[in-house]
C-alpha cells in the first residue's frame, strides 16, 4: 500500500544525507505539471555546513532530485550521490 504525505507536513523538516550530513529545512518541491510527479525537493541551506558549502546553490535554496530520497520520517533522508 503507498503512503501519501501531505507537502505541508514536510515543510521544515530537516534534510540529511544518508552518511549523515546536514544538508538544510525542506521549503517545497518542484513538480512536474505533466505528470503530476514530484521532482525535486527544494532545501534551504545549512549554511554552516562545509558539505553544502561545496555544493551548487542557486539563488540561496538547494535542489534535490526526488530519486534521492531514501526515507521521511523525523528527517528526509537523501542519497549523498544524488546530491553531489
């Protein structure tokens, strides 16, 4: 059975790497308007993180693909690669 999450219940959830880096608070998501999918996560940045320092932030927020992700529970956990 899939379980749906409401978007508005991820909004400030922190986002993690799946080696534990702290990437930032989830803000929204990109969806596709064909097909109705989620495709990306958009992240505010931890900008005390030398891991996301390192990364390309556009316009201060920080994209995710949503084949990333790995788990949501108490944090949304993506996979390092994707990120990278």
């Amino acid at each position: 059975m899939v379980k749906y999450v409401i978007a508005e219940q991820l909004v400030g959830k922190e986002v993690v790497t799946s080696d534990g880096f702290d990437l930032g608070k989830f803000v929204d998501a990109e969806v596709n308007e064909s097909s109705g999918k989620l495709s990306a996560l958009i992240i505010e940045p931890n900008v005390d993180s030398e891991f996301v320092n390192k990364l390309n932030v556009k316009s201060g927020k920080l994209q995710v693909p949503y084949e990333s992700v790995m788990a949501v529970n108490d944090f949304i956990v993506v996979d390092k690669k994707g990120v990278v």
